[in-house]
C-alpha cells in the first residue's frame, strides 16, 4: 500500500486560517488598547503640564509683599481655559479649564490653593 502526502487537506487549511485569524485579531486589539492608553497618558501629563501653567502667576503672588491684594487675598483667582493641541497621529484639541479653590489654611495666615484641571477627553 502507498500512502501519498502530497499536500494538505482542505480542513487542515480551514483550521490554520482560523488560528492566523484568531491569532491576528489579539494582535490587534493589544495594539489599538495600548495606543488609547498612550493618548489618555499624554492628556494626563498635558494636564500636569497645563497646572504648572496656571500655578506660576501664583507663586509669583505669594512672594510678593502686595500679596493681599492679588487674587490670593481677594479669594477669587480665575484663568482662561488653556487650548492645547497633542502631536501624535491622529492630532487632539483638548481645552484645559482650571478652577480654583481658595480657602484659609491649616495654620493662621496660610492661604490653601486646590488646582483642578479638567479636559474632555475624546478616544481615537
């Protein structure tokens, strides 16, 4: 008896496409996660970012003499919102806002500051 194995059967070729696909579509819903991940990171390190923006004419403020007339003493501290555009493929818009909180502090004559910063963050 001869036994001739040319080649593969349809079904072998059936089941190895399968597993390709299976495969193929893992790949690429690891990547498309990953590359959401990436951009809701640089939103969070934007707005980090866009803090310090708005927190330096505070500083300033605070090391002045005068500072009781600024917008630390007043008890309304207010600032446009910051547009930013992100360089990554696909580019975003985000509008930082910042609000500001200013209360009296744990000691005296502290001043307590709460910076909160919030964007819209739309996923690609």
């Amino acid at each position: 008896m001869v036994i001739n194995n040319k080649g593969m059967t349809l079904l072998e070729i059936l089941v190895a496409v399968l597993i390709l696909a299976l495969v193929i579509g893992g790949l690429v819903n690891i990547f498309t996660s990953s590359k959401a991940y990436v951009v809701h990171t640089r939103s969070w390190i934007t707005a980090a970012e866009a803090a310090r923006y708005f927190l330096d004419p505070l500083q300033a403020n605070v090391s002045n003499t005068s500072w009781g007339t600024s917008c630390l003493g007043s008890q309304s501290c207010t600032a446009s919102p910051l547009q930013l555009t992100q360089l990554i493929p696909g580019s975003f818009a985000y509008n930082y806002i910042p609000t500001y909180t200013i209360s009296d502090g744990p000691v005296g004559n502290l001043t307590r500051v709460v910076l909160n910063i919030t964007w819209n963050e739309t996923t690609p």
